[in-house]
C-alpha cells in the first residue's frame, strides 16, 4: 500500500485498483526482486499475452521467492514463449460450439449456456484457459453482441441454467449486471443464474455493498469462484465472500492443478478446509488445459487423482471437488477419480474404502424397475428420459447395443 502511495480509501476502491493494475516491468519491479534475465523475459512473454495484476493481489507477492504461488499466477515467464505441437487457441472449442463467431454463447450441454459478458479481468492469470479473447479489444462485448445471447437463451426454452463469465462476469457495471439478471430472470425457462468471477481473489474491493444489494434482488443466482492457494484466502477476501453469503448467494470455488503452485494434496486439502470455512464449496479441481503457453503449468493427470484420494474419505466429504479434465476437442468436463469399484458379479459389489479396506456388498435378490407413478415430471421435461447419451444402450425402446463413431474407418470398407 505504501509503495503505491495510495490512501486507505483508494486502496479500498476496486476502480482505484482496476485504474493502477500493473502492466509494465518497470512497475513491477518495484515491488518484487526481478534479475536482468527475468526482467528481460517478462517483456517477451507480453508480447503474446498482456500483464495486469491489481495493486492488491500484487502485494500478496512474496516479493523475494520466484516460487511464490501468487507471483507464478500473475508474474509472466519465459516458459509461455514455449510452443508444443498439441497446443491449441481455443482448446476447449468453445468457438466451435457458438451459434456465430461474433456470439457471447457457448451451447454444448443440453440444459445450460455459457454466456461471456465481459473480457476484463482484475489480473490476467498466467493459466487463464481463454487467453484468446481475455484482454483482447476485438471481442468487444458491446450491448449488441449481449443482446443478441439474450435473444438466443429466449429462443431455447431447453435452456435452464446461464453461466455468466469473461473475462470476469463481475467487472461490468453495477448498472448493466443488474439490468442483464433482470432480462435474464425475465426469461421463463430460466431457472438459475451463475456467476463466474474470479474477483474476490484478484480484486476483492468489487464486492460492494451496492453490488450486494443486486444479487441480493435475484432469489436463484449462484456465484463460483477461482481460488487456487491458500495464501489468497486473505481477510479482505473473507470479507468479501463473507458479503456475498450474506447477501444470500451460494457460493462455490473453481481451481486449477497448477504445477509448481498447487500440485501437491497438503496444499489442496488446506485450500479447501479454508474454503469451507468461508462458506464456500470446492465444485471443480481442473486438469490444466491445452491453451498455448501452459505446458510449464501442466501436471500428469494422475497427480489429480493421487490428490483426491488423499481427500476422499480422509477430510470431510464438503471439501473434496471433483476432479475434471476438459476434454480437448470440445467433449467436455469429464470427470476422474480414484476406483472404488473393485469388482461386481450378480450376487453383490465389492468395494474399497479410502483406507483400504475391501468389503462386499450384496445385490438385493430380486429387483426391476418399473415406472408405476401417475406423475407426469418426466412428459413435461423430455430431457429427462433416459435414451440419451451412454444412456441409450440401456433404453428398451431402443435397439442400439453399441455406440459408434460416425467416422468408423471398418464401417466403410463395405
Ligand atoms: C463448464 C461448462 C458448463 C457448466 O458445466 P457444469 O458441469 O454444469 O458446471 C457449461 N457450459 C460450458 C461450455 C462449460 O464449459
Ligand atoms: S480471471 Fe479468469 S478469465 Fe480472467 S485471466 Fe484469470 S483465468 Fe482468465
């Protein structure tokens, strides 16, 4: 705070905050030892992907340790420079999976939308996933364009769940956030609302009483956010989460396996009893995805599972997320975990617990399923039948017993 030279009452104000991000090497080493190398580094790695890190977070900077979690997130390395053949811009196809180019929607799941409001950010994380479009003035997110994923959430009445993001859903205008919940609340078939942001890690001053107050007005909006340490669970972010659950808004927390940063299950299991302890359920352990400039920040895939086993079972059940890859390609999140099953025949299952201990568990004798409720639940929702999905290979009125590619080279041989 000193060495911003700022009052207490600008450094409380997020638009202070957001007005004095740091977006040069000469700024930041100011705050934080950088060698001729590093200095040098940082200014190529800019050059593919922009750096702004809010006043705040920087100070959470252990300005002396090049491995500080919080530096690894918002300091650039050369490591970003690094290309490797399987990277890709748009890793998740999220592009693929929008009804235009220019649109704000990403519709892949059958039941929800992502809507992407905003390409600010409180700090542009080094791992951030969409480094296409964050911090980047060509996807301007004007009135228009947001209109337009309205008017496509009214034409889908499949759609009942909208999750805002970005950028960062909560770095618009009070004013215009109030006004798209309200549109968005207007539309019959949506049912909930959820927030992505990771301000109350990167810019905590966004949680304002009058920002309150509006979440406050929408009975159904749920807000997930992105913390990643333990470090960044800070009294100034307790304090604004602790706002939001006053405000009445479920709160949830979004990480990613970040090599170097969090890849270890002591540092997880700690992140997430922090987490609970603000009200806050940990929803998703993310694999590192294949976005350019990340192959530094990957884990094995089996170092997630490693972690959740050491959570499962040995730590309340609240504090284990689940762990996910999204899968290149635009398949989605798919999640992975430790095997529970061990084995199953007709009679019974046979299980393990977390300790090891290996039980069975037997099947009732007799068991079939039949519909045999007048309820109508499943007739005025026809995505809930079953038929869909892997689903189909159990569904009677169907003949399907295999699902199969339709790019099957041994189909075409005939
Ligand atoms: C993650 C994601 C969702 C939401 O998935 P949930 O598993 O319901 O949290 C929706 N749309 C897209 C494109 C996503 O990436
Ligand atoms: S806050 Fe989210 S969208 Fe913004 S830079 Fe970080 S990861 Fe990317």
């Amino acid at each position: 705070m000193n060495y911003f030279n700022a009052s207490e009452e600008e450094f409380s104000d997020w638009k202070w905050q957001y007005r004095h991000r740091i977006e040069t090497v000469e700024e930041l080493e100011k705050l934080i030892q950088l060698s001729e190398t590093e200095k040098e580094d940082i200014k190529k790695a800019l050059e593919v992907f922009p750096m702004a890190i809010s006043p705040y977070y920087a100070s959470l900077i252990d300005p002396t340790d090049p491995n500080c979690p919080i530096r690894m997130q918002a300091v650039p390395s050369s490591a970003e420079l690094k290309k490797s053949s399987w990277e890709l811009e748009d890793p998740l196809c999220e592009d693929k999976d929008s009804p235009s180019e220019e649109s704000c929607i990403t519709h892949r799941y059958p039941d929800r939308v992502l809507f992407l409001i905003s390409n600010r950010c409180g700090m542009y994380c080094r791992h951030c996933t969409r480094k296409r479009r964050v911090g980047n003035r060509e996807y301007d997110y004007s009135e228009k364009v947001i209109r337009e994923g309205l008017e496509y959430i009214r034409e889908h009445p499949e759609i009942r769940d909208v999750l805002l993001s970005g950028g960062d859903a909560l770095l618009v205008s009070d004013e215009r956030l109030d006004w798209l919940l309200g549109e968005l609340f207007d539309i019959p078939h949506v049912e909930i609302v959820r927030i992505g942001s990771r301000v109350p890690v990167t810019l905590p001053q966004r949680i304002t009483p009058e920002l309150c107050e509006i979440l406050e007005k929408y009975p159904s909006v749920w807000l997930n956010t992105h913390f990643n340490h333990p470090k960044e669970i800070t009294p100034e972010a307790k304090k604004a989460m602790r706002m939001l659950a006053k405000a009445g808004v479920p709160l949830g927390n979004q990480s990613v396996l970040l090599r170097g940063v969090n890849d270890c299950p002591m540092v997880i299991k700690k992140l997430c009893h922090e987490l609970l302890k603000i009200k806050t359920r940990p929803y998703y352990l993310y694999q590192c995805d294949l976005s350019f400039g990340l192959e530094h920040f990957r884990t094995s895939v089996s170092r997630g599972i490693e972690i959740i086993e050491m959570l499962r079972g040995h730590t309340s059940g609240l504090a284990v997320p689940t762990f996910v890859v999204d899968a290149p390609g635009g398949g989605g999140k798919i999640p992975v975990g430790p095997n529970y099953l061990i084995s199953s025949s007709d009679t019974g299952v046979v299980l393990r617990n977390y300790e090891g201990v290996i039980c069975m568990y037997p099947e009732p004798e007799a068991y079939s399923w039949e519909c045999q409720q007048a309820c109508s639940i499943c007739d005025k929702h026809p995505g809930l039948k079953s038929g869909t999905g892997i689903a189909k290979l159990y569904d009677e009125e169907n003949d399907i017993i295999a699902l199969e590619p339709e790019s099957l080279e041994r189909k075409k041989r005939f």
